[in-house]
C-alpha cells in the first residue's frame, strides 16, 4: 500500500498539498500523514501548536482530513518539533513513505532561490518521490 506523506510548517497556509494527497489516495488506496512541524523548542503542546496555524487554517485542515476520511481514506496527523526540513527526512525514513507532497510557498513567503535550496536538501536524503503542489490562483 502507497504512504503518503504530507509535510506542513506551522507558518504556511497552503493546504492544497493536503487536497491533492487526500484525492491522489482516494484513487490509489493510499494512506495519508499529514506532519506538522513547529521550529518552536519549547514544551508546547500538541494543541499548542495547532494554535500557531491560525483558526482559518486549522479549520480547513479539520475539513479536509473529515472529508478524506468520509471517502474511506485513512488520514493520520502528527505534530513534531524542531527543523522542518529534518522531521520531514526522519518521519521519511522511518515510516516507510512512498510519496511526500509540498505545497509549494506563496509568492513573498519564500524566495524561489531558498525554496529550491531547501528541496534540494531534502532530495538527496530521502528516497521516495516528491510531488510538489501550487495553490489554485497563484
């Protein structure tokens, strides 16, 4: 069976990597993980950090795992601490991911330039394949 995993940063707000991984399993019979990583190194606390996304954000998330499972798709959460880009390597490769699907940022939030940085970083220690997801209308 097909993993796949989404990696999201508590200060992005693109969730259509969440939208096409929920339709892409919905087709496949794949598993989705949703990781959510906080760069916060305080004890914070899994609602805690659900906190830093925003209540609109947060909100749709909710929605979009709710429908995904109403279509029979398993959808799994998980929040992590530390570098984003490490928790998304590590949770990678220990959980058997055969997919990983990034939204990519919008225009002012990243650089391109940093943003490539960042996932070519990432390419070279993982060895499944990336989908990467623009946001409708950018």
């Amino acid at each position: 069976m097909e993993r796949i995993l989404v990696g999201m940063d508590v200060r992005q707000s693109n969730l259509e990597g969440v939208h096409r991984a929920i339709q892409l399993a919905s087709r496949i019979d794949a598993t989705v993980t949703i990781l959510l990583v906080s760069d916060q190194n305080d004890p914070s606390t899994h609602q805690e950090i659900l906190q830093e996304l925003g209540d609109a954000v947060r909100k749709r998330l909710e929605l979009l795992m709710e429908m995904g499972r109403a279509d029979g798709v398993e959808v799994n959460f998980y929040v992590a601490r530390g570098d984003y880009r490490e928790e998304v390597i590590r949770f990678t490769q220990h959980n058997q991911i055969s997919l990983v699907v990034f939204g990519l940022p919008k225009a002012g939030q990243q650089s391109a330039d940093e943003f490539h940085q960042w996932l070519a970083g990432i390419r070279h220690r993982i060895s499944c394949r990336i989908e990467l997801v623009q946001e409708k209308g950018v």
